[in-house]
C-alpha cells in the first residue's frame, strides 16, 4: 500500500494554490494507519469537526486518488458539493479510476451535475437511463438511490431497475428507500430478483409498500438464496404480511441473516407467529421489530426468544423488562445502519451492535 497520502495531498493543496482542509488531511492520514481502502470525508463526522469539502477541494482529493489505486471507495455524503464539483467528479470517473463505491448523498449537487455524472458512467442523463448502464456495468458492487427528486412517477424507475437486476451479476447491495415505491414496484423488482442470484442487500425502507408487496417478498424468498439482509422500515406490512414472511423465513428460506420490519404497524398477532419462525429459523441473526404494536403477546414472544438465547441483546433493538410481573420492551440502539446517516459522538462507528449490515458485508469480503 502507497504512504505518505497526507503528504501527497498537502502537495496537491500547494500545486492547486489551494488552502489544505484540515480535515481532509486527517482522514487520510486515518487511511494510512487503518489499512482500509475507503476514504470517509463525510461531513456530518461530529467525531471530527472541521470544513466540508467543497468543489475546489475535491480537486486536490482527486489528485492523491489517481497516484493510489488502492483506494477503491468514496464516501463524500454531506459536503458543499454542487454541480460545478459534479463535473470534476465526472471528468474524474471518466479517466478510468479504481472506484468501486462512491457515495455523494446529501450534497447540493442538482440536475445538471447529476448528468455529467451518469454520462461519465456510461454517457446517459437521468436514473433510468443510469439502470440501463447497470445492465452492462460490471465493476459496482453497490449503488445508492435514495430519496430521487423527480416530478414523475417513481413506479418508472422502479421498472428499469428491476430490469437492470434481470441482468446484472455483480451488484450486490442496492439502496432505493424513499422512492415512494408502492406494490407495483416491488413486484416488478421480486419478477427480476427471480433470476438475480448476486444482490444480497436489499433496502425498501420508508416506501408506500403493503401486505401485497411484502406477500410477493416473501414467495420472493421461498427460493431465492442469495439475498442476506432485507430493510423494510417504515412500511406497511401489517399483520397478514408478516405472516407471510414468518411462513417463508421459517419453513423455507436458510440464507437470510438480517431483517428490518421497524414502524410497519404489526400487532402481538403478527409478531407472535414471526418469533415463531425465527426459532425455527438458526440463520436469521439480526431482528429488527421497534415502532410497531408492542402488546403483552409481542412482548412476551421476543422475551422468550432472548430468554432462550435464540437471540442475543445485540442482534435485536428491544430489551425486555418487567414491571408489576408484566413483560414489556425497551427501544436499543441498535440496527441495520444505525450509524447511516450520523456518526455516534463516542464509541465505534462501525460497531456490529449498531450496525449488522456492515457486519454481515465484511464477513463476506473476508
């Protein structure tokens, strides 16, 4: 591994007439010790406090990334980047670099940059013409698409996602929450993850998906052995969908390890007969239930599976209590990536407790 990044970038700042951004520095001198091939400039780092990169900053990042192939991730969520920056990024994509994640959420970059962006990828300008590139594209391990801002109906994109999926074998975790995907959507994407044997990491969280949809997920899983964590958060899935699901994650599937139902409205009834299922289940490690009805039977069942030790304290985000001889449940802060949006003001960031989707992914990359 090259060394001396900070050193490289500092050098960069002095060619650019540029003023060195003190955080950028240390991230990548925290590169240099760690031995890890992500860069992390996120902005919203409360654990280092300094100044978001700007367009003119990006410049000299991207200097010490052409001369250092082994950095093959890009975290720059939360930053000053506009559509100005958009281009340099493009410009950047388009001269062959080693990047296989790149992350730019959160940004102010609109629709001209995005199109810069998607044309170095493949020279397209919009999301569907993005997934279309996704068919041929054999070096993204995982994308991003969270919260589009379009003023046409997202079912759309949905469409040629699902499309991209029919094809795509080397996608492996793919994010579309607040895409305002509705039943239509998910069964397009379940038709097309029926001859997917590649993505393991499916985020559908804050959508407008019910019973129906969540139906098709769990026929979905009846026979699909590649998916290993599923992020339903805030849907609607109910009683009668997690039926479903329980029905799939205990009589037929053995490949899940990860599953988030938080905020779907789902009474004792339903979670009742989903602990059921997961203590028929050995390999779905991580559970995820908070935001829902938690009556005495929900209480009652996620007690007994954590009294058994079918699960343990960490891989849940309820701990039972008792009071007057009453079971009930408090919230942990623990998830699927709990640690996605903002950084902990102390502790590990990337601590499986709160967050079993890095987890899971690095078990695999092992």
């Amino acid at each position: 591994m090259a060394v001396g990044l900070s050193q490289v970038y500092t050098a960069a700042c002095a060619e650019l007439n540029q003023d060195v951004n003190p955080f950028t520095e240390e991230m990548f001198l925290q590169l240099e010790k760690q031995y890890t091939t992500t860069l992390k400039l996120c902005g919203n780092n409360r654990l280092m406090p300094g100044r978001r990169i700007t367009d003119e900053d990006f410049l000299a990042v991207s200097k010490v990334l052409r001369q250092n192939s082994f950095i093959t991730g890009l975290d720059l969520r939360f930053n000053n980047l506009t559509d100005k920056g958009a281009v340099q990024i493009a410009k950047f994509l388009q001269e062959g670099c080693f990047l296989f994640y790149l992350n730019l959420m959160g940004n102010d970059i609109e629709t001209d940059g995005a199109a810069h962006i998607a044309k170095a990828l493949h020279g397209v300008q919009s999301l569907i013409a993005f997934a279309t590139v996704l068919r041929q594209n054999t070096s993204l391990k995982s994308i991003n698409l969270n919260r589009p801002l379009f003023y046409a109906l997202q079912e759309d994109t949905t469409i040629h996602i699902a499309l991209m999926l029919k094809t795509n074998n080397t996608l492996k975790e793919l994010h579309l929450s607040k895409h305002e995907m509705t039943d239509f959507g998910v069964e397009r994407l379940c038709e097309a993850l029926h001859e997917n044997t590649a993505l393991e990491y499916l985020d559908l969280s804050c959508n407008k998906i019910t019973r129906t949809g969540v139906k098709c997920l769990a026929d979905l899983l009846k026979s699909n052995t590649s998916l290993q964590i599923l992020d339903l958060t805030s849907n609607r899935t109910e009683d009668e969908g997690i039926i479903y699901l329980a029905e799939a994650i205990g009589e037929h599937n053995s490949s899940l390890k990860a599953l988030a139902i938080v905020s779907n409205n789902i009474t004792g009834q339903g979670l009742k007969v989903l602990a059921s299922a997961v203590q028929a289940n050995t390999s779905l490690a991580y559970i995820y239930i908070w935001g829902n009805v938690l009556d005495e039977d929900a209480c009652v069942a996620f007690s007994n599976l954590l009294a058994t030790g079918r699960l343990s304290s960490s891989s849940t985000d309820v701990q039972p209590y008792i009071v007057d001889g009453k079971v009930y449940l408090a919230e942990l802060s623990h998830g699927i990536k709990k640690h996605y949006y903002w950084t902990p003001s102390y502790g590990i960031v990337d601590d499986p407790v709160c967050n079993s989707a890095i987890a899971i992914t690095n078990h695999q990359t092992l």
